[in-house]
C-alpha cells in the first residue's frame, strides 16, 4: 500500500506501536512527544450531550498549538463512566497520549413542556428523575416564552459541576374551534374558510382552510369540511352545514320624502336619502328628475331607483311641488337669521339649538286657532312678524328656523280624525325625533319624542292626536 493512502489515525496507531517497542525514531521522521506539559481533566456531561477532545485538557496546559482527538469516540448515550484516551501531536510530528475519565449522568439533558399560556413549571427535579445528586437549576426560566414553541437553553449544578441542558417548548396538540351556527351564504358568493368557525383555540397561530373545493352557485345546505392548521402543522377537521340562499330581497330606499319648494330654489335630491339591503352594502342611488321644472310652477314626480348584485330593483317615487313664493325666502330668512343671534350662539350643540327653536316659537306665539295653510313659507313669515296663529304657524316657523340653523327636518300631518295637525321630525345627528311646538292643554313638552312616545300620548288624548303614515317617515330611536 502506498503511505499517501493511509488515513491520519492509523499513522498515529503505528507511531504509539513502534513507542511501545522501544524502536527509535529516525533523524528527522516521527517522534515519541517526550514529557509535554499538558494536563488532563474529567468530565461529566448528561446523556445525548456531545463533548470534545479539548474539553478534556485543563486550562493550565499549554496545548493550543497541539492537534488533539479521541482514540475511539465516546459514547454519551447511556449512563456510566468510561475512560477516555486522547491522542496528542505537535508540529513536529511528534505524538503522545493521555488519559481522563468521562462520566455520563443519569439524568436528562433535555425537557419538553406543551405550548400554552400558562408557566412552563420545569424544576431541576424534570431533568433529575429518580436519582439523586446534590442539584440545581441555575437559569432563570420566568422569561421564556411558554407559548412560543422552541428550545431554550438552560444550565444545571449538578454535585458543583455547571452542566448544559435544554428546555423544548413543544407544539403537539392541534387547534379547537366552534363552527357557526346557522352559516349562511348568498348564491355566487365565495365565503372565506375562517368566516365560518368561531372561538379559535391554540398556542400558535392558526390558519383555515376548505379540505377540497365546494360549489356555493346551487341553492340548498352542503356539508364543508374545514382543515385548521396551527404554525406548527397540527391539524384538526371540522365540518359545519353551509345554507345557501337566493337572494331575493330588493333594496330599500329610506328618507326620500315629498317637498315643497319655491321657484328658483334648488334641491338636494340625495340628501338624507340612504339605501338598505339584506346583502349588498355599496349599492348606486339612481334619482331620475327629468320631469322636475323648479322654474315654473306645478308638480312633479321624482323617481329613486337601486338595484342590488343579485339584479333585485327597488323603486321609489316622490314628488316635488314647485309654488310661487307668496313672500321671497330672503325676506323670511332674515328674519329667522335675526331670532337665531339672539338664542342660539355658535358655541351650541345642535340638539341645544333645536330646543331653543322650540322655546322661542312655543312661548313667542299667541294660539288663535287661524293660519293660511296654502303657503308654509308664507305662514312662518306671517307668524313671526304677528306672533299669532295655530298649529300650522308653529310647524311653520319653527321649520323655517331650523332650516335655517342648518337641522334637519321633515314636515309631518296627522292622518285621520276630522282636524288637522302639523308638527316636524327633526334630526340632530343622532336619529330622527318629534318635534312639535304648538302648545298643549295639559303643558306637555312635545320636544323630541320617541315614535312610542307620540303613541302613548295619542292613546291620552284621543281624537287621532299624533296619528301619521308611518311607512312614510324613519323611525325614531326606542328610549
């Protein structure tokens, strides 16, 4: 055999070989390594745990610049003592060997504990087992996270020895869910897998997935298979009946109402107009006012239409009466504007504005039972200028002032009975209420009521009092 082939250790057997002999070296060749100053040390390590040549030499000796390794590998994986040999050579070729003793612990180098919230509660009891050593756990472990699968070293005192271990967080048991009562889809819709489960329960993120591809586009129940999967693959199977439906519900179209309008006014269509649907959240308005003349007397239809994406369509027709102004709404305005800077001030809420309107127009006018009720803008004019009137000066002008104050308002008529009654809804931001200022027999103070409320006090005071169309006007809030 050629001496290039030979593997380094067998050449150092040879050389401890030809040692033991007593045959010298020649000048020049390989050469016993005569008294070097090195010093062994014995180690314990605890089971699994791997060790080195240079573990076993003391930190007094002078060995950096010597090449060290094992005669045969040592074995970490059982408990017990071994002796280990170490083979030590020099720069000079020159090699000798030395002798140490490992000792493997019966003990645990390692620790596992399940993710979760809760403290990971290892002592240096875990890592001891049965066996007894003077022993303690030196790391502090209130750090670590408990929910975040991982291993986190640790160091062990064990009969005065600082030994290496581990703690593994482990991530073994798959995620929990509830799935949703009563799930139900649109036809045509593509639900997302984690809409239909609830209450997710895991140590680690977890993520929902269909088990296969369903059809959602035929009407009826289906029974889907959810696969969760956590960050660290465990997996659990639910299944939740699926509903569904076709949509055949159209739109609804709220706060579109008749008005009255002078020539040469303009008018917000839109405004206070919303559109509901049992599906469908950004659904178009469409306002056709094709038919609407504001610049010649008459009345005319405007007509709200929407349709949502299931092609449901939902209609809605109002009308616009254009009038002549009996007064000109600038001659009203300043009136109203003169009022409003002597009870209002820019510091108050609307709602507070609103009440002062009320006051103002409930105890500044004289009930006498006559109004022209032909023209509303001709009757406010009328009823601040002569602060006398009936029902219908009082709706008149408090609806000019609060216009004016910028509040929103609706012009409401009792339905039935054999007189007539106007009053107002009015919205300051947070619902519509009634509002009525006219006074009343008993002194109530009609400043924004409920729908229930008006009910309570039509039951009181009879004569059909606060009776109205409520299809045609929004619903107050229930108090």
């Amino acid at each position: 055999m050629k001496g290039n082939g030979w593997h380094k250790n067998s050449l150092r057997y040879i050389i401890l070989l030809i040692m033991a002999l007593g045959i010298p070296f020649p000048m020049g060749g390989l050469s016993y390594l005569e008294h070097p100053d090195i010093t062994t040390v014995d180690q314990w390590v605890l089971p699994g745990n791997a060790v080195k040549p240079l573990d076993f030499i003391s930190e007094e000796s002078d060995a950096v610049s010597n090449a060290i390794s094992f005669r045969n590998t040592p074995d970490t994986s059982q408990p017990g003592e071994q002796d280990i040999i170490l083979i030590i050579g020099d720069s000079s070729k020159r090699y000798v060997e030395r002798k140490a003793k490992l000792t493997v612990l019966d003990a645990r180098n390692t620790v596992s504990r399940e993710a979760g919230p809760f403290p990971l509660d290892v002592t240096i009891d875990d890592f001891l087992g049965d066996t007894h050593y003077d022993a303690s756990l030196i790391t502090d472990t209130s750090a670590m996270d408990p929910a975040k699968p991982g291993t986190y070293p640790v160091k062990l005192k064990i009969d005065g020895r600082v030994l290496d271990a581990d703690i593994k967080v482990v991530d073994t048991t798959p995620p929990t869910a509830n799935t949703m009562e009563d799930a139900t889809i649109w036809i045509g819709d593509e639900p997302k897998a984690e809409t239909l489960v609830k209450d997710i329960a895991d140590a680690t993120a977890v993520t929902v997935r269909f088990r296969e591809e369903y059809d959602f586009t035929t009407e009826g129940e289906q029974q889907v298979a959810l696969v969760l999967t956590d960050t660290s693959g465990n997996e659990s199977e639910l299944t939740v009946p699926v509903k569904i439906k076709k949509d055949t519900e159209p739109p609804v179209i709220s706060g579109a109402y008749n008005q009255q309008v002078y020539i040469g006014d303009t008018v917000s269509y839109k405004k206070g107009v919303t559109i509901t649907d049992n599906r469908d959240q950004d659904i178009t308005l469409n306002v056709d006012t094709s038919q609407v003349n504001l610049r010649q007397k008459g009345i005319y239809p405007v007509v709200y239409s929407a349709e949502d994406a299931a092609g449901n369509q939902a209609t809605k027709e109002i009308t616009i009466e254009v009038r002549k102004a009996v007064v000109s709404p600038k001659q009203v305005d300043k009136l109203c504007d003169k009022i409003l800077k002597e009870i209002t001030n820019p510091g108050m809420s609307q709602k507070d504005k609103a009440y002062a309107i009320y006051q103002w127009t409930n105890g500044s006018i004289l009930y006498t039972g006559d109004s022209d009720k032909s023209d509303w803008m001709a009757e406010a004019y009328r009823g601040i200028t002569k602060k006398h009137g009936d029902c219908f000066t009082y709706f008149s002008v408090s609806k000019a002032l609060l216009t004016r104050a910028g509040i929103g308002n609706l012009d409401v008529t009792r339905a039935g009975g054999r007189t007539r009654h106007y009053w107002s809804m009015i919205n300051c931001g947070d619902g519509w209420y009634h509002f009525d200022s006219s006074p009343h027999n008993d002194g109530k103070e009609t400043f924004m009521m409920t729908d229930r409320e008006v009910d309570k006090y039509t039951r009181k005071r009879g004569k059909h009092y606060y009776s109205f169309d409520k299809s045609q006007y929004p619903r107050t809030p229930e108090q």
